[in-house]
C-alpha cells in the first residue's frame, strides 16, 4: 500500500529533475531544506531522523540533490523526505515537505480492534513493516 | 545551414558591459585582461556550438589565479562569476570565498562534512579557495587538508556543471602546491598569472580609490605619493594594491587631524576633499633610512 505523507504523495514519484525543480522553489523563498529519513511509515510517526544538519545558505539545488544522493546510497532502502523550514519571523515552521524516497515493496497496515468495556471497541492501525526491528524493515540487512 | 549574428550574440549575453567594466576600473593586469577576453569568448562560441548541437559536453572551467597579494585576484574573480553567470555556465553567480579554516575540519570526521557545506554553498557558482596551498601540509601525512582535497577534487570532476572552484595565491608556492597534487593541475584548464603593478599603475589605482571617495591629491601631493609609492616598494610587506589602500586610510586620518587642529577656520568642501603634501609626508616611509 502506497504510503501517501506531505506534498505530491498522490503523484507518481518525482524525478530527480521534478525533485531538483522544487527544492529551487523553496530556495528562491529563502527556505532551508533538510533531508530526513525513517523507516517507520505510521502517519503519526512524527520521528524522522536527519540526514546531516540542515542545509542553510544554499543559493542552488545542486547541493541538495548531492546530499540526496548520498543518503539514497545508505538509506536507499527507507523512506526519504525533504523539508523546507522557512525562518521569517511569524512563520518559523516547515513550509513544504514531500517524499522523495520509498521502499521497493510497501506491506500496509494492519487494523487492530481491541474489545473494551461494554464491547466497545478502539481501532489501531499498525504498519506491518514495523514488526521487524529498525533497520531490517524492507529487506535491510 | 542556421546563421549565427555574432554581434547579436554577443550583445545579448551582455558580457561586453563586464569587460568594459574590467578594462575601465582594474588599472594595469594586460595579460590578465587578455587571458578573460579570450576565455569569454571561448565561452560565447561554445554557447553557440552548444546550441547547435555540435557539442554536448561541458567545458573545464576551473581555474588558478596566481600573483602576489594585493594584485587584484579577489575582484577578478568576482568579474570572472559575472561573465560566467551571464553566459549560463554557472545558474546562479554567487563567489563563496574560503580559506583553509573553513574547509579544512579539526578532529577526525569534522573536514568532509565541513567541506560539503561549502561545497553546497557554492553549487551554481564560484568557489574561490584563497591560498588554496595551504590545503596540503606536506611536513604532516595525517593533516586533515588532504581529506579535504580529495573532496573537492571528487566534486570539480564530476559536478563540472554545477560548480566553477578558483584557487588563489602567490606564484611560487602554488607550483609547489600543483607539484605535490597533480590531480588539480590537470583539473584546472586556465592558470592565469596576475603580474605586480608598475609605479604609475599603483599612482593611477590610488587616484580612482580617492575619486570614488569623494577625495582628491593636490599636486604637490601627487609628487609626494609618487615619492612614497617607490620607497614603500622597497619595503618589505609590500602588497601592492592593498598596501596603497592601507596608505591611503592613513591619510585620511592625519587629513582629519589636520583639519580638526584649527577649529575656528571656515573650510570649502575643496579643503575637506583635498590631501596635502603634509599628509603624506607624516609617514613614516619618509623617515626610516632606506
């Protein structure tokens, strides 16, 4: 099951030139882009991890997709994403996020009913890859 | 077969503007000019046979600037970005000027990351390395310099379109430097050497630095400055244009003192904008025995 996050998710996957064109957007409106990774796809896994510091001053995205690469080349196997913080004052928060990485093969999740007092009943959704340990989910080692 | 209008061309680009802009404010630098003539127009052919597909690679771009200080490599650099810029083959036209302390990292695992940052800063623009020597230490195997270098030269191969790197410094020492890395002499296509100025071309940088600050020499002080121009080339420390702009914000500090000793005289902006011989003559170039 496709995991649909940020922006574009509904999209087929962007091309590194599609990739390359956004990221110069956000640059143009002064934004930091950070590279981040994860391979827990809960929707609420609010937990990614970055991928070096976040990448101020940058005038091309050139430099990014450097970056990118490099991380593919490790945590190709994973979910990667790009975040673009701006920090004008009043705004001081990510302005645009996508995905830019995904597993070969997305299992989807589980839906879990758990019966509760006076058979009401609470629902939980779990990702199937999070069953295995972090870092052997999607056929990592 | 498509016909090209070379004028048009070379209108369009606007790259004649910058080199007028070099010919009229950098005094002296003949071959210096020469070589950036040729190189822009090198580069506005290449535009031009790009276009019409017959070639598709892009052309080595890196370049050594080597010269003593004050010879004027930082602001040809800066012209160099513009041209560059204007003929698309960098995107955005950013100089990102480092030394060996921003490259170059302190403990294990601190230079490369280091060295991407500016790396990514750089991309769509100059990098202009500064006494880019000081790269490679050769009296210590395990100085981190060279994990630098390995990076750059990584990036100068295989990203030649996103990232133009200039490295700079005095002549002898950067032989030296390409001696022991022959990996940048053969990434480097232009090595441009910036000759020392001649004394009536360091006369003719200090009269524009003056016009564009609103200030002026007398004649009589002109002959002084003359006068101190060739003892302080005998001197040593001497860095050519810079050491004339040092030369002249000292005379406007004694100017300034000069003026606010009499505080009861009326004074035209003629006095205000002008230096006298006395300004000059306080130096202390005068008084040393040569």
């Amino acid at each position: 099951m496709r995991v649909t996050q940020g922006c574009f998710s509904f999209l087929p996957d962007l091309t590194d030139e599609q990739i390359s064109k956004q990221v110069q957007y956000c640059l143009a409106n002064g934004w930091a882009v950070n590279i981040e990774f994860t391979d827990d796809p809960h929707p609420r896994n609010s937990f990614w991890e970055m991928w070096g510091l976040p990448m101020f001053d940058l005038r091309d995205a050139a430099g990014v997709l450097m970056e990118l690469s490099e991380c593919r080349k490790v945590y190709g196997d994973r979910y990667i994403r790009l975040s673009a913080f701006d920090s004008s004052h009043g705004w001081e928060s990510v302005r645009l996020s996508f995905i830019v990485n995904r597993p070969a093969d997305e299992p989807g999740f589980r839906l879990d009913r758990h019966e509760v007092a006076g058979r009401g009943i609470r629902y939980t959704t779990n990702s199937y890859a999070a069953d295995r340990p972090e870092g052997q989910r999607y056929g990592g080692k | 077969m498509e016909q090209v209008d070379l004028r048009r061309e070379f209108n369009e680009v606007g790259i004649g503007e910058v080199l007028d802009q070099l010919d009229r404010e950098l005094i002296g630098l003949k071959p210096v000019k020469t070589r950036i003539r040729e190189i822009a127009s090198l580069l506005l052919i290449e535009r031009i046979r790009k276009r019409m597909g017959l070639t598709s690679d892009v052309p080595t771009l890196h370049m050594s600037f080597t010269g003593n200080p004050g010879t004027g490599k930082t602001t040809v650099a800066l012209r160099i970005a513009s041209i560059l810029h204007r003929l698309g083959f960098v995107r955005r036209g950013q100089v990102v000027s480092v030394t060996r302390d921003e490259l170059v990292g302190q403990y294990i695992g601190h230079t490369a990351p280091k060295t991407k940052e500016i790396l990514k800063k750089a991309m769509g623009g100059v990098l202009f390395i500064d006494e880019a020597y000081y790269l490679h230490r050769p009296d210590n195997e395990r100085d981190y310099g060279q994990e630098a270098i390995e990076i750059l030269l990584q990036v100068m191969e295989s990203q030649r379109e996103d990232l133009v790197v200039i490295l700079a410094g005095y002549g002898d020492r950067m032989d030296k430097f390409f001696g022991s890395n022959p990996g940048f002499r053969s990434r480097i296509a232009h090595h441009i050497d910036f000759p020392d100025y001649a004394d009536d071309e360091l006369l003719a940088i200090a009269e524009l630095m003056l016009r564009d600050m609103n200030y002026k020499l007398s004649a009589d002080a002109r002959e002084a400055f003359v006068r101190y121009i060739a003892l302080r080339k005998a001197q040593p420390l001497f860095s050519n244009a810079r050491s004339i702009r040092n030369a002249l914000d000292r005379m406007r500090l004694r100017q300034a003192n000069r003026l606010v000793a009499d505080l009861d005289q009326a004074l035209s902006a003629d006095d205000i904008m002008s230096l006298e011989p006395s300004d000059i003559l306080a130096s202390r170039v005068f008084s040393r025995g040569t």
